[in-house]
C-alpha cells in the first residue's frame, strides 16, 4: 500500500509539473544527473558492482572500452595484437596525461593489473578479471604484452573492467584515499572534486582528456545519488535535475509523450534473476509453516527449484509490475547479447505442474522461506519480489518479503546470509555471465564470484574453460550457448526479466542509450 500511494503521489506530481518543466539552455556549463543507486566508493579495484564502476568511469579510464552495443573499442590501449595464442601485445595512446599533469605509461598499466590481488578485505573483488594473466612485461613506456597460462578469448573484455590508476598517487594508498580524492587520479573525461557519500560526486571537465570529438561538453557536472524514485522524479520536475536514470515504469509514458523532456530507452544486458541456496542443509530462512526446522532443504531438490519457476507468471510480472518496460527471460543474458540461446524461453506458467512437483520431492504442503532484495537497485525491485511472493503463496510455499538498501543489501548476500535472493547481472557474454553466476566457485580462477547458491556442474565447468580457450569467435559462441542449456536445464537459479535501461532528460539535452546501463556524463550534448 505505501509502495501505491508513492506511486499515484509521483504520477501526481508529474502531472502538476509537466507544464512547468524548464529546458537547458545549449551554453550551459553545468550537468546536473540523478543516479539511481548508491555509491560506495571511488576506490576503482575496491567493489565490483555497477554504481561504484559507472561513478569510477566517469574518472578513470581502461584500455579497453565498450560502446553503447557492448562492442569492444579501443581506450587507453590504442592496438592490441596476439603474438601467440597465450601472448597478447598492447599499444599505449601517447601523450596521455593523468589528472595530476603526470604521463601515463605502461608502469601504471602493470601497477594497476597487480592492485586489485592485493586488496584483500574486498567485499567483491577484481581478481577474476587478473587471474588469467600470467606473466606481465614492459617491452617500452607505451607497449606491454600480457601472457595467459593457456589460449584465453576473454582477455580484453576482462581488461575492460580493470580501470588504471596512476602508480604515483595510489602506490600504498588505501580506499579512504580514493574516496577522500588525494588517490582518485585518473586520465578520464573528468576530475574528482568531492564526494560526499550517500549525497553527491562533485566533478570538473579534464581538458587534457585525450578523448578528442569525445571531450565532455559540461565544465561541471554533479551526480546525485537518489535511490528513491519520487525524488529522482520530483527533483527533474522541479529543474533541480537535468537528467535522471531508471525512470520508474509508471512515469514512463506521461515522460515520453511530453514536449518538455526527451526519454531514451535500450534494451539492457541486465537480466533479473532469483538465488536459490544449495549447498547448505539448513539455509536461513527456510522452515515449514508452523516455524520449525525443515529435516532437508528443498532447494537441492532439482524438482522443487523447476516448481518454482513454474509458479512463477512471467507475463503478469512484465505487464503489470514492469509495466511492459521488460522482457520475459529464458536466457541468462538479453537477446542481444554474444551467447544468447534463441532456443531457451522462459518457463511457462504452470501452478498445477508446480504443485504436483513439491509433492513429488516431498512437500505436498509447501513450505515456508524468506525471499531477500534491494529497494533501491533495480527498477521496481520490491514490487518484483512482493509479486514473486504472492505467486509461490498460490502453489504452497508460504513467502515473506524483506528488502533493504543495496549498499546493505550485497554485503549481507555476499556473507551467505541469504537462503533466497534477488539479483540482476549484466555481462558482455553468456560465457562471462555463467562464469561470474554459475561456475563452481574458485577463487584461483576468478569462477563463481557471484554464485550465491554455489551451484556446481564439472560438465558446465569444461565447457567454459573450452570456450574460454578458444580463438575463433563462432566456435567459442557454440560453446557457450552448449554451457547454457545444460546449466539451465538444472534451474540452477530462476530467470525473471531482461530490463529495458531509460533516462529522462530535459528537451535540450541528448543521450546516446547504452546496452550496459551506464550513465556516462561525457556522452550527454547540448541538443
């Protein structure tokens, strides 16, 4: 009920507003953006989850980059070669400089592939990107090879996610440094001015940014950070915002039909997801009905998790939750993306099929869990998991809902404190996204980082570390769609949606959308 009267208030709102909503003149030298979600820290290697990267971007910079497809583009590494199948060879840009005037080189390159091992309380670590790499050697200040322990595809959608710092400012520096700004020193579009946590990130345009026709357009830009969605909303009305991100579902098309705003929309790589625990006997959060302890737990039963998804009515959740602003997912990554498996559909709805299959595993009368998620992560993800709820209620299995901020949220999924949980993933590959989500854990390898149920099939395990081998495009996509079907046949979790990405902007402002979600300042324009 609070979650509705919020809702009407804001679509009230919009509507009292819309006429009053003003634009942004061409010359204007400030960007004022809303984010969606918390910001944790600006310590690049720190905290692998989406808000701290998409701050972090806006300040660093990789060698490798993605466009708005997530196809790979040159960054700070201008070329890169395979030597062999295990040596690859990497072309620094010349004449690149840090925020503090010093030179990029290869030794900030090496100093910043070494950092992320050695952070060792990281609540979600960057190793898994590093691990592959083997050997590192300066051949000269703007060419370094990078030597694999076997034939490794992934490389360079691993360096993506590997941001470089300057050796100089964050040698022996500490997080608390990177969030205080004396080691936020990066070649990125703009410079850290100040960050006030849970508030703002204060930035100013880097003018030696060697991005050329990229440089930012705005001498200023802040970015505040606004999980709520009435006060993202209300504070775009108000002309406090210049442009927002994860517009909520129900403004959506009063947005979109007003002359006063533009709204941008994509299909996103973001895939929404349920967590089942299946390595404990007594996860918490699960008993029967009446509070006691069940004698095993029903998630290791294969039959109960296919129960489950089939109480689960994907359509009703895209129209009526999401609004239409979804897609129903039977894959781990969105359509677009490399890895898709056409042949995969999401489960259909089926509650008899899900009641005769609890009784078959030995729960003709259901159970009782604890289904965990964020209220501030994802667009409408309390609304999502309250659905999801009321669906398994109608096949037996008693739900209570408890959400709670992201920025406490991952800390308590992470510690396995969760028997059953909401996630959403977004990868550049199928292969990366079972990698991350479904691979046996191993953190030697980087595998499994995100598998909070600690699924584990060797056969999906050889199929990926095949891909992963594998040079030639086409084979390693086979390889990966194989992966696929046999880890989802298992229902190792449970697929929900693929999310549509939005922004909202005053009329005068343009945006180019992105496939990953970010929200890069450096790609908004004067119209």
């Amino acid at each position: 009920m609070v979650v509705q009267t919020a809702r009407f208030a804001v679509t009230g709102l919009i509507c009292a507003a819309l006429s009053l909503a003003g634009t942004l003149s061409a010359a204007a030298a400030e960007l004022r953006i809303g984010l969606a979600a918390d910001v944790t820290s600006l310590d690049p290697h720190f905290l692998n989850v989406a808000p701290n990267n998409n701050a972090a971007w806006q300040i660093f910079d990789a060698l490798v980059h993605v466009d708005a497809n997530a196809r790979l583009a040159p960054g700070l590494a201008l070329s890169w070669r395979a030597i062999d199948p295990t040596t690859w060879e990497f072309k620094l840009r010349k004449g690149v400089k840090f925020h503090d005037g010093s030179d990029f080189t290869a030794e900030d390159v090496m100093f910043s592939l070494e950092r992320p091992a050695t952070l060792a309380a990281s609540p979600g670590p960057f190793t898994g990107f590093v691990k592959p790499i083997a050997a590192k050697k300066i051949i000269d200040p703007w060419t370094i090879q990078l030597k694999t322990a076997a034939p490794y595809a992934m490389l360079l959608h691993d360096l993506n996610s590997i941001f470089i710092v300057s050796k100089k400012a964050a040698a022996g520096a500490a997080t608390e440094d990177f969030n205080s700004g004396k080691a936020a020193v990066g070649t990125g579009p703009y410079k850290l001015v100040r960050f006030a946590r849970g508030e703002r990130i204060e930035l100013a345009r880097n003018d030696a940014y060697w991005g050329g026709p990229r440089r930012a357009a705005w001498d200023k830009v802040t970015l505040r950070i606004l999980p709520a969605d009435s006060a993202r909303i209300a504070a775009l009305l108000a002309g406090d915002l210049d442009a927002i991100e994860n517009i909520p579902t129900a403004d959506l098309t009063r947005l979109k039909t007003n002359a006063n705003f533009r709204l941008e929309q994509k299909v996103s790589w973001r895939t929404m997801l349920l967590h089942l625990d299946q390595y404990r006997d007594h996860p918490p959060g699960l008993g029967d009905k009446s509070g006691k302890q069940l004698a095993k737990n029903p998630f290791k039963d294969a039959r109960v998790r296919l129960a489950m998804s089939k109480a689960i009515n994907r359509r009703a959740i895209v129209e009526r939750v999401m609004e239409g602003h979804a897609i129903a997912a039977g894959n781990l990554v969105s359509p677009p993306v490399f890895g898709h498996v056409d042949a995969l559909n999401a489960e259909a709805y089926d509650p008899e099929t899900a009641k005769r299959l609890l009784a078959e595993a030995g729960f003709p009368d259901g159970f009782a869990l604890t289904l965990h998620a964020p209220n501030d992560r994802y667009v409408n993800d309390e609304q999502v998991a309250q659905a999801v709820a009321q669906m398994l209620a109608r096949v037996g299995i008693q739900t209570k809902v408890e959400t709670m901020p992201a920025s406490v949220y991952f800390a308590k999924a992470r510690a396995g404190e969760f028997a059953f949980a909401l996630l959403g993933w977004g990868s550049f590959s199928g292969d990366l996204a079972l990698r991350a989500l479904l691979a046996t854990a191993n953190a030697d390898k980087g595998y499994g980082a995100w598998n909070w149920g600690r699924y584990s099939n060797p056969k999906v395990d050889a199929l990926l570390e095949q891909g992963f081998a594998t040079l030639n495009e086409t084979k390693r996509e086979a390889l990966a769609r194989a992966a696929a079907t046999l880890a989802l046949k298992d229902v190792p979790l449970i697929l929900l949606h693929h999310q549509l990405a939005s922004w909202a902007m005053k009329k005068d402002i343009a945006y180019s959308p992105r496939t990953d979600e970010y929200t890069f300042a450096r790609d908004f324009r004067p119209n």
